[in-house]
C-alpha cells in the first residue's frame, strides 16, 4: 500500500494546476496518468482561454455569452463564478511562464483573438498551440518539484471507497492502480481523491480527443455512489480535419473567428442560411448545418477557406495548421481546408459543487470529467481550459482546509480467482462495435429509435464485458471499454430522458425546446445516500 497526502488521477491543466498548487503547500502528491505526463486533452487545445482582460470587455459580457451558448442550463452562479475569477486563472499562468502570444499595441500587451458565440476579443492563446504551450510550461515544474511523485504509464482500475467495503470510513480513500507496463495492480491510500481524467470522446468513432478520452473519472465516480448531470449534452467540433492520414485533427475555432467562411465543393457559402450569425454561430449550430448539408448533399466534407486572407497573416497566426496541413498536400493560403464535425467535448460529467466536491466525501473531481453547470446544453469555445483552473483552484483551497484523517488498511487487489484473458480479440471487436453504433445512434441528431438501439447493444455488450471482467486479469484495453460501454449506457439514458432539442442534443422526434430549461441527473442504483434509485432525472 502507497500512501500520499493526495491522489491525483490525470495529468491534464486541472490535474496538474492542482498537484503543483498542493505540493506547494507541502503536500505529498501522487500523480497518475495513463500515457505520458503531456498526453492528454488539454495539450491538443488549440485556440486559448477565455477571460475577461481587455478594457472594453466585460464580466457581464462574458456571462451573457456563456449562458446564450448554454440555451438555458448553465447554473448562472457556478458560471459567474468562472468568469469572475477568469483573469486570476490567466495571470497565474503568466506567473508560471506560459508564452502567451504578444501584442504591442494592445493596452494588455497580449493578443486576444475572437471565436464562435463570444461577443468581444478575450480568447488569449498562445498561436495556434495554446493548449501544447501551457501544458509544456507546467509539465517542466511538475517534473522537477520534489512532492510531486509521477506515476506515468498508470491507469486506476477503480476507487477504493469506505461504504462499500464496510469500513467506518464511508467516502474515498484510495484507488487501486495497474502499472500498465508491470502489468500489475497497485493500492494506492490517501486521505483525498481527485478525478481529472478528462471527457469520453473516443466513445465515438470520429473525434478530436487523444486516445485517452475514455471516461474513466466518469465511470468510477458513478461505480463509486456519484451523480452524474447532461451526459447527453456531447459537443461535436465542427472543423475537423478530412483526410485519410490525418487522425484527429481539429481546426480550432479562431479560424473562424479570424474571418474563416464555410464553403460547399461549388465554392458557394451555406452558413448564412442556418444562421444569421454564421460562422459565427456557436459550435452546436454550425456543426448541425455541416452535418444537413454533408446528409442533404451526400458529400464526404464541406470546405473551410481562409485563403482569402493574406498569407503572412495566416502564417503567423496558425503555424502549426499550416504547417500539418501543407504535409497533406494542402496549402490553406491558396485553397480552401476539407473538414467534417467530430466528437470533442463532453459538457456533462460528475456532479461537483463549486469547491469540486462530489457526492462522495474526499472524493473531487476537476476539468472535462465534471459537471459544474458552467456549460449547459453547450460549451462556449474557450471556457474550458478556464474552468480547469478555476476548479483547481478551487478544490485546493478545499483540500487544504481538510482536518487531517487516518486512514486504514486497505486490501490488496484480489487476482486469486481469475486467469488471464483467453482471447483479446473479444475487447478489440466489442471496442469497435461501441464507437460505430454510437456514432450512428447517438450522434448529432438523434431519435427515439436510434437511442432505443443503441440503449440495446450496450446491454449485450455490457453484459459481455462484465464477464470478461470477473473471469480474467485487468489490462489497459478492458479497463478502458469497461469504463467506455458504461459512459454510452449514461449518454443514451440521459438522452432518452430528455423530450425536447436544445443546444448540442437535437431529436428529431421532440423538435422544439421546452419551456422550462430543467439539467438531467443520474443517480446510480445504489449510493452512499442510502437510496434505491434506478437512473432517472432528479
């Protein structure tokens, strides 16, 4: 057993802005990822954060974006209190060292870009790598400080929580990890647990996420007695990239935002007949209108054209599209970029206050596995590497103020009655057969049927798996689909539940939008409340 004063599961910015704001306390950390410190979502981001910096901008202006995005389900308190503490979060990372693009003439000194949905010029980035600047510039300082303990190439099986194994202690206290290369599954102690294992792209066939995406903080929180809110809300970026060598390639929304139109094969504009704010339009719009016109017209990608721009604008500003597009055979100064929608950000998670605490006691949760209320029925571009900070910090002033606890002993992971796997081909073949119908069934528009299909294969297979689970050894690829095939099953019920179209989930069987905005909440059968609640909307 490794006992440490906290456990950090994830190595994206929420993960760990919040080991180093921890160790810095004098706090033992260990932080686990399942791939190296740097592979993760937040490095993939593209286009910046989102905050409130420049003098002609406002708080409220950054509010009303937010909750225009979100089509009546952001929780207008945990929104402001995001936006409000925007410019800290930023001025943290510039004491930190991020290499935020520069503008002389700006009164900030930073260059502040514009994307779908935000009214004012507040995105500041880093080119077009922000998300790769910011998480090199943290990675070196977590490397290097001394009660930061990295457990690379890790992934948790499972939380150990109190109620569940009859100790006097009913939350969390610990996890029990598999050292992927070891191949063997270690117990982990510690007095505080907090999920940043990011969102469940890769539930999708097509998506933008790193391989990692797999809604492990998901599925263990809800093994563990969470509630989990808006699963059905999966935003599809719009943009990117179609070509056969070019998996997961996301075009960012500054693109757009810098003057980017959407062109049909012919070259004609259609963004203006779906929208009066076209290209403009928040993600959810614009992704519907490509997936209308890909349908309507039975085409394979639409076009992104950005040529009419001068080059050295377009250089300077998005090097590295330019750069990766040009490998490709595509010169985006003198033609236009195919694209199509892809899965890239789970607005629903696991239900956390505003000091990212879950249901659970010492269990947290921070960044893209959470649901905080800030994005509704839609993320606004940007804000999410912003919420990342501000629950970071957040949930550090909360673990801080923690009175010390004692923790048990804890028993070790029991392989006694199993044996290894027989036939991997089972996980490979069950992990293909989820993506597909999910991106089928439950993608950007969905009905009654295809969610009543979907709900019926992910039973079958989640019988399979379970099976599989009980009878052979743990390894990277079950514990992945395991967690998978359950963050479908809440996607398609949280779904199924919802009887209206608003933001990024549209039915084609309830059209309109109801009245009252209402945020769909899953309890699990059993909990640590006590109750004997199937999943339902509470």
């Amino acid at each position: 057993m490794q006992t440490y004063d906290a456990l950090v599961l994830g190595s994206g910015l929420a993960g760990q802005a919040l080991a180093l704001r921890l160790a810095e306390a004098g706090r033992q950390v260990a932080l686990v990822t399942k791939q190296k410190l740097e592979d993760s979502a937040s490095s993939w981001a593209q286009g910046g954060v989102a905050a409130v910096l420049d003098s002609e901008d406002s708080v409220e202006a950054h509010l009303r974006d937010t909750l225009i995005a979100g089509a009546g389900l952001c929780d207008p308190d945990a929104t402001r209190f995001v936006v409000e503490n925007g410019r800290r979060a930023i001025e943290w990372l510039i004491g930190r060292g991020v290499p935020f693009t520069r503008d002389e003439q700006s009164a900030l000194g930073y260059h502040l870009t514009r994307e779908g949905g935000h009214s004012h010029r507040r995105i500041v980035h880093v080119a077009d790598a922000t998300g790769s600047a910011i998480q090199t510039t943290l990675t070196g300082q977590v490397k290097t400080h001394p009660n930061i303990h990295i457990f690379e190439r890790h992934i948790a099986v499972d939380l150990i929580v109190g109620w569940k194994l009859g100790l006097p202690e009913t939350g969390c206290v610990g996890a029990y990890v598999l050292d992927i290369e070891a191949d063997r599954v270690h117990t982990f102690a510690s007095p505080v647990v907090v999920l940043a294992t990011g969102g469940a792209g890769k539930v999708y066939l097509y998506t933008t996420n790193p391989d990692t995406a797999t809604g492990d903080g998901i599925a263990m929180a809800w093994r563990a007695g969470c509630r989990v809110g808006n699963m059905e809300f999966i935003q599809f970026h719009p943009t990117c990239l179609y070509h056969p060598h070019a998996k997961s390639f996301l075009i960012t929304e500054a693109m757009r935002g810098e003057g980017g139109l959407l062109r049909l094969p012919d070259g004609e504009r259609f963004m203006p007949a779906h929208d009066e704010r076209a290209e403009l339009a928040p993600r959810d719009v614009v992704a519907r209108a490509i997936d209308y016109e890909m349908k309507k017209r039975g085409l394979d990608c639409v076009y992104l054209d950005v040529s009419h721009k001068p080059a050295d604008f377009l250089i300077a500003h998005f090097p590295n599209i330019h750069a990766r597009c040009l490998e490709l055979g595509v010169d985006i100064t003198r033609e236009p970029i195919p694209v199509v929608p892809a899965a890239h950000y789970t607005c629903g998670g696991v239900k956390v206050d505003r000091r990212a605490r879950t249901d659970v006691d010492a269990l947290y949760a921070i960044g893209e596995t959470t649901y905080t209320g800030l994005h509704g029925a839609n993320r606004l571009a940007s804000n999410s590497l912003l919420e990342c900070l501000v629950y970071a910090e957040a949930a550090a002033h909360d673990i801080l103020s923690r009175p010390k606890a004692t923790l048990p002993d804890l028993p070790d992971w029991d392989e006694s009655r199993v044996t290894d796997a027989d036939e991997e081909v089972v996980i490979a073949h069950n992990w293909d057969e989820l993506r597909r119908f999910m991106w089928d069934y439950v993608g950007i528009v969905r009905t009654n049927k295809r969610l009543e299909r979907a709900l019926h294969r992910i039973r079958l297979l989640e019988r399979e798996i379970d099976e599989y689970y009980a009878n052979f050894r743990v390894s990277n690829d079950l514990i992945e689909l395991r967690n998978l095939v359950l963050t479908a099953h809440l996607i398609v019920r949280s779904a199924m539940q919802r009887h209206e179209s608003r933001g990024l989930h549209f039915s084609r069987d309830y059209p309109g939008s109801s009245p009252v905005a209402t945020a769909t909440l899953l309890r699990p059968r059993r909990s640590r409340l006590g109750d004997e609640l199937s999943a339902g909307t509470h």
